[in-house]
C-alpha cells in the first residue's frame, strides 16, 4: 500500500472556486427536479423509454454536482456529505439491480440525500479517515 496514500486524502482547505456556488444552485435545482420526475413516474408505470430525459439530466446532473465536490476538495468523499453520496449511490445501484423494488430504493436514495444535504455540519465535515470534524479556518 502506498504510504502516501492518507497525505493525499487528508482533508485540506477547499479549492476557493467563485462560480461555484452559482453553478451548484442550477445543477442541484435541475437534479432534484428531474429526480422527482423519475421517483414520481415509477408508481404510474413509467419505464426507461418514458422516464428518458429525467434519467439523463439526473445522471447528468448528479455527475457533474459529484465532480465539482470532488474539484473543490477530493478528501470530501471521506467525510460524512461525502459517505452520504456513496450510500445514496448504492442505493440507487440496488434499484437498477432489482427493478421489481426500484421505488422503494429510489425512495430511500431521496431521503439518504435529503439526510446528507440537510445534517449538521459537524456530520457533514466528520471525516472517516481521522475520525475528527474538519475544521476550516475561513468558514
């Protein structure tokens, strides 16, 4: 194992990236948009053909969210928002796995993400790696 490894994912000050509070907001806003398309057609039988376009823009959506987190600071991913993206993407894995039972993993997806956005920051910032709350100067 790379000894190095730990340096590199030890939390540091997040990359100071201006446009992205702005960009977040409209990514974020078309996301839970196009999620609540998708979760609210499965009850009304809507299949991938139907449910299409608010597939695509969520995966679009969610994948750039996920990159911009990652641009700002990579170590987020090992912190408690970042453990919670991995959880809701297991869980949205599942219900690609077992279609049968996709609302109720699609379902629990939603309220793992409303959890993750919405906890307090001493969890948001916990980090899994030196099992501590990152502090930021600046914040």
């Amino acid at each position: 194992m790379d000894s190095k490894l730990p340096d590199r994912a030890t939390p540091r000050p997040p990359r100071a990236l201006p446009w992205a509070r702005p960009v977040q907001l409209i990514l974020r806003s078309f996301h839970i948009a196009a999620m609540a398309l998708v979760v609210g057609g499965i009850p009304f039988g809507g299949d991938f053909q139907a449910l299409r376009g608010p597939i695509l823009v969520t995966l679009a959506s969610g994948a750039l969210l996920l990159g911009l987190d990652l641009a700002k600071n990579p170590a987020s991913l090992t912190q408690g928002s970042g453990v919670a993206v991995l959880v809701k993407l297991g869980l949205l894995g599942m219900g690609f796995l077992q279609p049968t039972a996709r609302l109720p993993w699609y379902l629990a997806a939603t309220l793992v993400a409303s959890i993750g956005s919405h906890m307090p920051g001493s969890w948001r910032h916990f980090s899994f790696l030196t099992w501590k709350v990152v502090r930021y100067p600046d914040r």
